[in-house]
C-alpha cells in the first residue's frame, strides 16, 4: 500500500499538479534593502529596524523606495494596514521604471471606512499603458496582523502573490502585440498617502482627519532579484536563478484552482470583464485565465 501511494505521489509531481509556491522571503531590515524618501519624520523604526511603521496625517503622508533596481526577481513585504475609519488613505507597494516607457507593478490597498472591508487593486503599466485594473475583498482582516504580499516576475510571467496565494498573473503576451516588462530595471516603492479624490467609492468618502494619524506597519523587507543599473536592457543572471527556472514559468494546476478560487469569491472587478471601458476582450486576459 505504501509503495503504491508512493507511485501515486510521483504521478502528480510528474503532472504538476502540486504547487511550486515561491520561495519562502528572507526577513531583513528596512536598511538593507531601502531607504525613506520623503517626510523623513513620518517614519518610525522598531526592533532594530526590523519594522517601520509611516504615519499619515493632513500634513503629508511618507513613503520609501529600494536602494536598487531590478530587472526580474522575487519582492515582498509583510505589511499591516491601517485600522479603524481609513477612507481616503492609500497605502502602496509597487516596482515602478524610471525611463520613458513607463512599467509599473502595483499593489494599492484603498481604505475604507469603519466596519467596511479594504480593496486591494493591482495594475499593470507596460510600456506606458495601464488601465488593466483588478480589484478583490481579501479574504482576513488586514489590519489586525501581518500579511505577506509578494510579486513574481521574469520573462514569463508576472504573479501577485497574498500569503502565497496567487490573487492575478500577467502573462508574457509579445506574440500578440502587446509589450511585456522586459527591458527596464525597476525600484520598489512604498508610501502612505491621501487619495481621497478617488480612492474610496470614487472619491464620495473623505478622510476624516480627526482620525489621523493613520498608520501602516511593515517588515521583511525582501529581494531576490537581478539588481541592475536604471539604463540596463537585460539581466546579467539571466536563466541562473530559482525564480527563472521551468517550474516557475507558468502556474501549476492547484495555483489555478487558488486563483479561480479568489476570482469567484472575491474580484470585485475586473477589467477583462469591463465591456464599457473595453467592447472587445483585451488579448491578454484568456491568457492570463482572468475570465
């Protein structure tokens, strides 16, 4: 019996049917990796720098960025969001180029007010167009503890991660005419801000700033990525890395279950399904296994 469930093991890894999740993140201190970049005041170190929390208030907001740029690699943080009434406040994680052809890899946590839950909207701009918004409920409080949020990306593939959970991919659709992140190293971002002309139910709640201030918590500052100059126009490691190898050049049969899964209970929208803003399908979305 035990060597027949053995055999039995060894037919699903063959299908890969079992989940390559990505590698478990490394946690290291904010110096490490980043630095603030503005309103240095509004950020506050604990445990060595090991966790920093950003405060906002009617004043300004504060955010940092990664000391390097990357072309491809495996990013994530643990970030606790703003409790309590958090209309109007944003709180992002994002890889963004800095050359003309804008790419940019977003996470955007919108507040919401007491009691409501938080929308977590992530976009994809490739070579300066965006409008590929997607947004879900998640499924946990999060603002009552930490929770992993990461990015895959390499020539394949782009995947949010929640808790290894795989919430959207963005597939590599050059062959239907559509440009793909390949050539532009990227930083990773973070910041705290007001965006209460859009950013709960369209700008109609306001931040109350009797509330403020508002604070977002984050550690495991993780990278694991090809680190190249801004003006590089490919990866030096390119083909070397854990995250480029075969098994992580598409999802696996349980991933895509996972992903139905987010898509079914929580998507809220979905720009692939939008037929005002888009009559006819965007190309990539049956790709991408977004509908």
């Amino acid at each position: 019996m035990a060597s027949f469930l053995w055999v039995l093991c060894l037919g699903f890894l063959a299908q890969g049917t079992l989940a390559t999740p990505p590698r478990k993140p490394v946690n290291v201190p904010f110096y490490r990796n980043y630095v603030p970049t503005w309103a240095f005041d509004h950020i506050k170190y604990f445990n060595g720098g090991n966790e920093v929390q950003l405060s906002l208030d009617k004043y300004t907001g504060t955010g940092f960025q990664s000391k390097g740029s990357y072309l491809f690699g495996h990013f994530s943080m643990d970030i606790k969001l703003v409790p309590g009434d958090s209309a109007g406040t944003v709180t992002a994680f994002y890889l963004s180029s800095q050359n003309s052809e804008h790419d940019e890899i977003d996470f955007e946590f919108l507040g919401n007010r007491t009691g409501q839950p938080y929308i977590l909207q992530t976009n994809v701009f490739t070579g300066g167009k965006g409008d590929r918004e997607q947004r879900i409920y998640l499924w946990f409080d999060p603002t009552k503890d930490f929770h992993s949020y990461s990015v895959l990306w390499n020539l394949f593939q782009i995947v949010f991660f929640v808790d290894d959970v795989p919430i959207r991919t963005f597939k590599n659709c050059k062959d239907l005419g559509l440009k793909f992140p390949f050539y532009q190293p990227m930083k990773i971002y973070s910041s705290l801000w007001n965006a209460d002309d859009w950013a709960t139910r369209g700008g109609l709640e306001k931040t109350d700033w009797s509330r403020a201030p508002f604070l977002a918590s984050y550690r495991s500052f993780h990278i694991d990525g090809c680190e190249e100059s801004v003006n590089a126009r490919f990866c030096r490691t390119q083909g070397t890395k854990w995250w480029d190898q075969k098994e992580f050049q598409d999802l696996d049969g349980f991933q895509y279950r996972r992903l139905k899964w987010v898509r079914d209970k929580y998507t809220i929208y979905n720009y692939c399904t939008d037929r005002v803003r888009y009559p006819k399908m965007p190309p990539e979305c049956q790709r991408d296994r977004d509908v």
